[in-house]
C-alpha cells in the first residue's frame, strides 16, 4: 500500500456515504408523493455499494481499496395503502397508494450513513496527522 491509498479509501468512503445520505433526504422528501411523472407514487431507493479491491497475490487474499456505488435502485417492495377517499388521487375504494418509504427506516439509515462518514472523516484526518508528523521528523 501506497503513501496516499489510506487518504483514498477513506476519500471514497465519505464520497459513497454522502451519495447514501442525499439519496435518504430524497426518500424522505417524497415519503407523501402519491403522483410522479411514471405514474403511481414514489418508490423508496436504495445505494447498491461494492468494494474495491486490487488483484490478489496470489494466496486468495486481496486488500481493499476501498468503496464505489454500483448503483441506486428503486426498492420493491409494495406501496402502503391508505383510506383517504377526499384525497385527489385516491382510488374508487378511497385507497391511496402511498409511497413505500418508512420514516424510522428512514431515520436509523440516515444514523448509519452519518456515523460511517464521520469515521471515514476521522480516519483521513489521522493519516493525515501521521504524515504531518513523519515530514516533521525528516526535518
């Protein structure tokens, strides 16, 4: 490992984790939008993340480099239905298809994100530190 692959992994970390928390604020600002332009109400998403990984050497064992988002999906899982029949969008039984986005999933994903970004934040800051110190020796 390299003098800077501590800087990007953690680098890549806080990148993942921010994408994590904006998809969240997203979920959780459509968690009433009952009508999108494909029709039907908002679908929750999610961030797919991977590892990233250099080659082995050769004994099975790889390092890791870190972390990517492959993807964010759209989770599907069934809306929740609820009786609303004034609503504008409810059906002929007075059902609305309300999002399938759970505001305490929700919540406690944001948590995670956060505590993750924040150990990422704390981990670049130390090599930081220690590089800061080993230049301060070769003075």
């Amino acid at each position: 490992m390299g003098l800077f692959d501590a800087l990007n992994i953690s680098a890549s970390g806080m990148t993942a984790h921010r994408l994590w928390m904006d998809v969240i604020a997203s979920n959780i600002a459509n968690s009433e939008t009952t009508r999108t332009p494909e029709g039907g109400p908002y679908r929750r998403k999610e961030v797919i993340f991977s590892a990233l990984q250099e080659a082995g050497d050769g004994t099975g064992r790889r390092a890791g480099r870190g972390v990517e988002v492959m993807g964010v999906v759209e989770d599907q899982s069934p809306s929740r239905l609820v009786y609303e029949p004034e609503h504008p969008d409810a059906r002929e039984d007075g059902y609305v298809e309300m999002p399938n986005v759970n505001p305490v999933t929700e919540m406690v994903d944001l948590v995670v994100a956060s505590r993750a970004y924040e150990a990422n934040a704390t981990a670049l800051e130390a090599a930081k530190s220690m590089f800061t110190r080993a230049l301060d020796i070769l003075r």
